[in-house]
C-alpha cells in the first residue's frame, strides 16, 4: 500500500500517523509526502513518510500536479522490487486522521478488488453539449481517492501527455454564465476543481448521455461499487473511504454512509458543518466520538485541527492512539 500525502505547512496530528506506522511491517507499505512549503519537509524528518520533490501547484485548478508527482515517485522508487496487480496507492489530505489500525485499512484495501472513487449526487456533475448529441458528462468525485495499480499507472502515464489539462476551460468550470437570449442565469451545475473530475475522466473517460430524462447504468471495470448510475437523482456512490462532512448532502435520500456516521457521533463530537465551498471540520472531540470512527464503515476521517481538544480527557493524542490506531 502507497500512502500519498498532501500537505501545505505540515501533516497535523503527526504523532497518530506515527503510531498508525509503527507497528506495520515494512514490507507491507510505503508513505510519502508533498509539501508546498519548506517547514512542511522538516516537520516528518525522522518519520516513515518521505518527502517527494514540490512541484508547482494552485488551488483548485491545478491539484493534480502534485497527486501525479506522489503516484509517479512511488511508481518509480519501487521499480526494482516487485509489484502486485493489487497495490494501492491512497491520497490522504494534511488534515486526515485514520479510522482504522494499518492492519484493517491494509486488509481491507489489498483484499478488495478496484479503485475507490466516491461520487458526489449527480447535481454536482458537470456537462456541456455533445458534439454527438445530448451531454456529455464529467463525473464529480472526492479527491481522497484510492487507485488500483493499473489504474494509478494509466492516470500517472496520461498526466505526462497532457491528457484533459484543459478540462476547466472546456467545460467552462466555476463560471457564472448569463444567458441574454431567455434573461437568465445558467443551471450552475459546472463548479469545483480539476482534481475532483481528472481522475475519474482520465482513466474512465467522460460519460456521453443522450436523454437526461432516461436512467443509464454504466458497468466500468475495476470501479469499487460498478455499475455507475446516470441519473438526475441519483445521490452518494462508488466507495467512500475517506469521511467528510459536506453539509448540503449530509442528509441527502439512498444510500448515505455520511450521515450513518454522522448519526453515531455525540454531541461533542460533532464537527462544524462547513460551507458550500468547504467541508467541515473537527477541533473538539469526544472519546466516544474516536470510537465511533473506529466502529464506522470508513478508512480514515478528515479534517482535523492540529492537536484538537478532547473533552472528556487530558491528551488527544494519547487517546487517539490507544482508541483507534492500537490493535
């Protein structure tokens, strides 16, 4: 398993990570890093996570840049040792807490055939006209994705040729456009960042769907939770590994592994809920709360302050560990 790291200044919480490390068996894992800025570099000196070179990155058109740099140097540090049809290779934000000790989120990931993209509702896909007629769909996913090997190797070999570079311009991301013709504004049904569309596009390609009123079922190989529904309608799917807290689909109607794990938290624990443009966040928390996380049908959980308050305890950390981490 390849743990990819994104990260600014640091990786909070960094003394969960190292305990979450400590006990796996070297040949069972790797982890590296990207840090935009150098005290990022100094802080995981010592640790198990290495630090890939930084390339030049922007927020939210150009996130991809680094998630190809991290998949890339793990692709290529290992080239002399051998591979395995099912590697993994695991974004995790600077934010991102594990919910599981390395044994289970390791069992659970190499046992499980595919990769793991977590599909927003449709509502937040994005379309423009067919040239073939109807739309043609980009599907909207998390960016805390998990890659099968050959799927991390076709999305790290199709970044180099450029493939989909300009998908924001082309598909005319994040404008608010007024249409002079009927007097009103646009469906704005076309926001968010590169790296919620790239990945998915680049190695499924986009979706061409000639009647919006008809459902489609798209069976795609090694896509964890196949067939993929097109549909109006249609709200969460895929496979959803890491938990975030988006407020307007929190509650959103079908299968909903968000709010079941939301539902379960005490009141204490439970994180702010964020914006429209941002997810919330955790920085108070219980230790019913850890166990929660830990009982939940999710990999890992973001985001988190760095060295969040526990309220019913004197160290986050220390409780941290020995609820969630520790076998």
């Amino acid at each position: 398993m390849y743990f990819l790291f994104l990260a600014v200044d640091k990786i909070s919480n960094l003394a969960v990570w190292k305990a979450f490390f400590a006990n796996a068996p070297s040949d069972q894992y790797r982890a590296y890093v990207h840090c935009k800025l150098p005290q990022c570099q100094q802080q995981v000196q010592g640790s198990a996570i290495q630090v890939v070179p930084t390339v030049s990155s922007y927020y939210c058109t150009d996130l991809v840049s680094p998630m190809h740099q991290l998949v890339a140097h793990a692709l290529t540090a290992d080239a002399g040792t051998p591979s395995h049809y099912a590697d993994k290779f695991v974004y995790i934000s600077d934010s991102t807490l594990p919910a599981k000790p390395f044994s289970s989120v390791y069992g659970l990931l190499t046992q499980r055939r595919g990769s793991d993209f977590c599909i927003f509702p449709s509502s937040e896909w994005a379309d423009i006209p067919s040239a073939s007629g109807g739309m043609e769909i980009a599907v909207k996913h998390h960016q805390w994705i998990t890659l099968e090997r050959s799927h991390a190797e076709t999305a790290s070999a199709l970044w180099v040729t450029g493939k989909l570079h300009e998908f924001m311009n082309r598909f005319r991301m994040n404008q608010v456009q007024y249409a002079w013709s009927n007097n009103s504004f646009a469906d704005g049904r076309n926001f968010g960042c590169l790296d919620e569309f790239w990945h998915m596009a680049a190695v499924y390609g986009t979706l061409n769907h000639a009647d919006a009123a008809r459902i489609q079922h798209m069976h795609l190989p090694l896509f964890t939770g196949s067939p993929l529904q097109v549909s109006p309608t249609v709200g969460w799917q895929g496979e959803c590994d890491t938990f975030v807290i988006w407020s307007k689909y929190l509650h959103i109607v079908g299968p909903n592994p968000f709010e079941r794990m939301y539902s379960s938290l005490d009141y204490h624990s439970l994180p702010h809920a964020g914006n429209i443009a941002r997810p919330g966040w955790w920085d108070t928390i219980s230790q019913h709360g850890m166990v929660a996380m830990r009982n939940s049908g999710f990999l890992f959980v973001r985001k988190f302050v760095d060295n969040p308050r526990l309220t019913d305890g004197p160290n986050f950390h220390e409780a941290f560990i020995r609820l969630v981490v520790k076998q």
